[in-house]
DNA sequence: ACGATCCATGAAAACCTTTACATCGGTCGA
DNA sequence: TCGACCGATGTAAAGGTTTTCATGGATCGT
C-alpha cells in the first residue's frame, strides 16, 4: 500500500508519442524542442501528475540538491534564527536542507557524513567550529565537499565564514555608552582563548581610545560568555569596590548574569548602573530591565551563507573568505546616563 | 575537481574476488555469506574507503530513508526543542532530516511536497496542523506518505498526533494554585476556535470543581495566547474592577503579558498577585518574577513522534492515533500564597 | 550410492533518469 | 541541383544498487 506506483517519464512519454529523451529535454531544456512537442508533452505531465523520480535523477547527475547542516546543538536559540535564512535561500535556488545535531559527539559528527560520503549531500553548512571529525584525518580519502562557516569560524583552515563584525559591532555599543556620558566602562568577557571575545574586546577598547577615555584594566573583567560568567564578575567587582558607570557585556547571556546580579543588590537599573548586551537574544527583551543590545543579522547571515555555498557549488570562484554583516545596535531600557555622584 | 570518482561496488567486488551481488550481501544480510567471503569482502571495503552509494539505493529501493518536517515557522522557539526530539531518534534509527520552513504560504507547502513526490522523503511530520495544500484536494492522484502530526492536531482527519496532555497539565497546574490557598483563579485565555485554549480551560475547571470552587464567569477572559491578549485581559480585569488574587495563562507569552500589565501597576509579585503560565518557553525563567509554570516535555515529544511515524514506516500497524505525555509543573516564583484581605 | 535438500554464490534485471551520439528531413548557399 | 548544415527527435548507455532466479557443489537421509 505504500505508493500506488507513480507516473515514470515512461508513461508520459508514450501518452505525448515521443521518446523519453524528448520528455526528459521538454522539462530541462525547453527551448531545444518544438513548441508543439512541448505542449503535448506538458499535456502528459498534468494528465498523469509525474514527478521526476529526484533519485534517479541525482543518481544520473551526481548531485543531490542537498546541503547538510550540521550543528552541535540544534535547540540552541541562536540556532533556528539562522536556519530560517539558510533554509529560505537554499530553497528559493531548490536545494533542500538536512539537519544534523550533533551534540559535540565526535562520533555523531562522523556519523553524519555518510550523507556526504554517500552523495545524499553536495555541500556543507557548520555551526560547530572545526571540521567534522572523521574526516582528512581519517579515512584519508574521502575528501570534504565545498563548506561554509556560520556561527563560529572554523580555526586553521580556509572555510570560509559568515558572520557578524564582532570588531565593529563592539565599538559601535561602546560609542553608545560614551555617548550617553558613560566613561567608566567596564568589559565583562575578557578570553584568552575565544576569538569572538577578543574581537569585541577589541572593539571595546578602539572606542574607549576614540573618545579618549584611557582603559582601566581594573574594569576588564574574565569570562567565558555564560551567565554565570557574568554574575561572577559582578560578585567580584563589588568585593574589590572598583565601580563602573556601565558594564559592556561581551554577550547577552553574560548581560543577563550581571543584571542578576544587580538586581540582587537591588540597585535601579539603569538609573545607578547600564548594562550593554550583544547578540540579541530571544530573551533579552524579557529581562527587567528589558536589555540595550547589539541585533545580530542572524537571517541575513544565513542567507548570505547559504549564497555562498550555492556559488560555490555551482562552480563559481569562491567570492570571499569572510563575510562580516554589521550589527544593529537595539536600544532598549538597560542603558541610560550615568547619575551625577 | 567535485569529486575524484567514489569507489563503487563493482571496485570492492573485483578486489573481494567476488561479485557485485555477494558484497550486497555481505553488507545488508551477512549471515547469508560464508565467514572467509564476509571478512575479505570487510577488508576490500576498508582498502577502498567504499561507502554505499545512497541515491542508487534510493532508487531500487524505493524508500529514501529520509523523513521530511514541515513548520511554519522554523525560528519558533517551540520548534527547536521538539526538533532536537526528532532528530535524535531519527538519526538513532538511521534516518535522515529534511526542514521545510512554510511560512503558512500554501505555496511553499505545495512546493515542498516535490520531497515526498520525487521520492525523496518517506514520511512527513506535521507542525502545520492541517494537511498540507496542493495535496488530496489537488492533484488527487499523489497520495500522502505517512504522516505524524505534533505542536497542533491536525483538525478533521485521522493523522495520529503527539503532544502534551492540556487537560491534565492544566488541571495539575489550577490545583497547584489551589494547593497555595487561592480560590479565586482567573483563566486567561478563553477561545471558541482554538482546542488547545479549550482544553486548558477545561482542566482549570476540572481542578475548581474537584475542590468544590464554584467558577465565576467573570473570571474567564478571552485571549488568543498572544502576550498583547495577556495585557488586554488584565487592563480590562482592572477596568471592570472584579478581581482574582491569581491568574492563570493559556501559556506563557499569555501570562508575560499579564506580568508586564501587573508591573506597570507597580503590584509586588507574586505577594499581590500570582501568575500561573504553560508551556515553559524559554524566557520563562527570566521574567522577572520568574514564571512558575507547566513544562511541556518537548524532547520527549519529538521522539515519540518520529518512533511513532517509523513504525509504520516499517511496516508496524498504527499504535495509537493520539499519544499524550503529562506536563511537569515548574515551580519558580510567580505563584505565592494569597495575602488575606 | 543416489536423490533430495541446502547453502553459497553469480548473472542479470529492474529502479528512473540524463545525455552523447546517431538519424532524418529540410533549408540554405553556391 | 547538390553538399553542407541545422534543428528536432530517437536510441542506447551509464549511473550504482538490490534482489530474483539459476547454478553448482556439498550434505543428508535412507
């Protein structure tokens, strides 16, 4: 009962008296037969409902019209924004999306490139930060299909990546505070390790030196981006009692740690403190004090990485290896000016 | 330069030293084959790097392994989380993921079903609910694949759904509020048209006439479980002067609105008022109160529906044609005792 | 010792396209 | 008028599997 047997390009073939080469062109290369032809052949084609068999055809052309995603968390909010824009691009270009979750599982992560190996899959969109394990390494021969980088930056490798401009999206909510007459700003999420972290702290200090303010190193604070990050930092600011006027967060989950935090000690935010944020998350509109931010382009980066990919496929050159979006700085009710003391 | 030609079956049978048909074998039912024939055929096919070729298999089979969902919305932070659910089991029992984003424009639903028509999906889940157009009504012939409906049923047809139990989640939740000592519990979120407000409602009521509360219908408010809806009520409750001492919320964006009209008041919550919502979406825990609230067990609800549609993508007979799974209430500190006045 | 049975394997068909190459009638130019 | 070319179509191969049916040798029971 599974499928009543559907329509080959047999039956229309024989219904429009032609062969099947001629349906076959009558649907991909419409100009190479004859205006009749191709009416009686469209004829066939509403009379008995065929579909091309999408099998059949990628097994012929060695392609799928698939792109795998693969991505470490699935559930992750910042996740489904930029799907929607890889999955509106690849389909308006009629490639299909597969997803793949791979929870940071070496193991899931080679799992999943059977789908390459096994052409269910012509290129490859990641969220994850580094190439699938399992492969280069590994078999050797298998060699990677055409990528691009979202989310992360794969490290020591030339994949390209698009994503935000970390540098000028930090300067540009740094010149924020500064120019509501914050000039004691701290930075919470200073990293050794993480790219994105340094980027922004990069962009911090550009616009502190813009307007002249000299950076205290006091008011650099570490942290890995986590809430808990930021609640710590905060806790610890107070003990050693060196304040600041506004807290630039080096992301929103961080933000969110430090309002927690502030709000413990029920200072009025943001009467007495400001806090920036950046990514925009879903939440962030939520928190009380609904939280000033910096909007990542998440739609847009995926579009424009799922442009690339398909450029790429289709045998362009790649264009570029780094695609920055800008961020947009959303003002909201975390940020204010700084009381007179 | 795509790819350097893939080994194929016929290349791991000339080194087997044996046939095309044994290698098949060898991999898909290897008791059929001698032991000696089995452990060359394994070692050709590690010197090879050979994978099966998932198109060709595709095509004679007839069944493409791949599962196709179809959302309205992608970016839905609903969604994610159910995702993470199908995927798993999904990919646990070799399946592939196919996302269809809809954006509820009947084109694009039709569009998607090239997937299934084409072969290249076998079964379909449903976050849409209702069929999907251009589909029974339209072309007639093309029969639908099996299908598994979550998020929403599908009104008027026989696609078994999974979800969460509303009754009995709103139930426990209403007794919860009850357990606190409130008695007079107003329900926002009244709808003719929606069956999942219905059902909520209907386990608020349930839960009263358990504890002998007889329902003021001043206290039922209407609200299509947007979080405008949520502060519309609450004004009108306001204006209307009849008061409850808790809300309960068709769902969580309802009750964020309830929260954001309660603030603007200036009531201290949950000392004044308490606030019930459903669903446990994201932001819940950051609101500030945080929001005491039913979880709706999304992981859980995602493998279940795909273990339901691959059963009978097996073969199996359809289990059930509604799988319910109990909501968990979340205690966080919207919920409070009553003042007495 | 011989027919029946069974097990391991192979040959070939089928799944449905796309496309290189061949064919055929007609038109154009000289 | 004839050869060259052109445009429309058809023939057949190729793409890589799975699976039915056939084959041949070994084993078993009597």
């Amino acid at each position: 009962m599974q499928h009543q047997k559907l329509a080959t390009i047999e039956d229309v073939a024989a219904i429009a008296g032609v062969s099947i080469a001629t349906v076959s062109r009558a649907i991909n290369e419409p100009t190479k037969v004859a205006d009749e032809t191709r009416r009686r052949v469209s004829e066939a084609i509403a009379r008995t409902g065929y579909t091309t068999n999408a099998m059949a055809r990628s097994l012929r052309m060695r392609r799928s019209k698939m792109i795998l995603i693969l991505a470490p968390d699935v559930g992750d909010p910042n996740f489904s924004n930029i799907l929607v824009g890889l999955e509106t691009e690849a389909s308006k270009r009629g490639y299909g999306v597969l997803i793949g979750n791979t929870q940071n599982d070496a193991a899931r992560e080679t799992d999943y490139l059977r789908f390459i190996s096994s052409n269910q899959a012509d290129g490859l969109i990641l969220f994850t930060g580094h190439l699938p394990y399992g492969f280069g390494s590994d078999g050797g021969e298998s060699r990677l299909p055409p990528m691009v980088a979202v989310n992360e930056p794969v490290s020591d490798s030339d994949v390209p990546f698009v994503g935000v401009d970390n540098f000028e999206g930090a300067r540009i909510a740094a010149e924020h505070l500064i120019s509501q007459g914050h000039r004691r700003i701290a930075f919470i999420g200073h990293s050794r390790s993480r790219a994105v972290n340094q980027l922004r702290e990069q962009g911090y200090r550009a616009a502190l030196q813009g307007a002249g303010i000299v950076v205290d190193p006091r008011l650099i604070l570490d942290g890995d981006g986590t809430t808990e990050s930021g609640r710590q930092a905060t806790e610890h600011m107070f003990v050693r009692d060196v304040l600041p006027t506004a807290f630039f967060c080096v992301n929103d989950a961080t933000a969110l740690g430090v309002i927690i935090s502030l709000n413990a000690r029920r200072y009025d935010l943001p009467r007495e403190f400001s806090v920036m944020g950046f990514d925009d998350i879903s939440f962030a509109s939520f928190v009380s004090p609904s939280l000033t931010t910096m909007k990542q382009p998440r739609l847009k980066i995926g579009e424009e990485a799922m442009d690339l990919l398909l450029a790429r496929l289709e045998g362009e050159p790649l264009r570029r290896k780094e695609v920055l979006l800008r961020a947009e700085l959303i003002v909201r009710n975390s940020v204010g000016r700084p009381r007179r003391d």
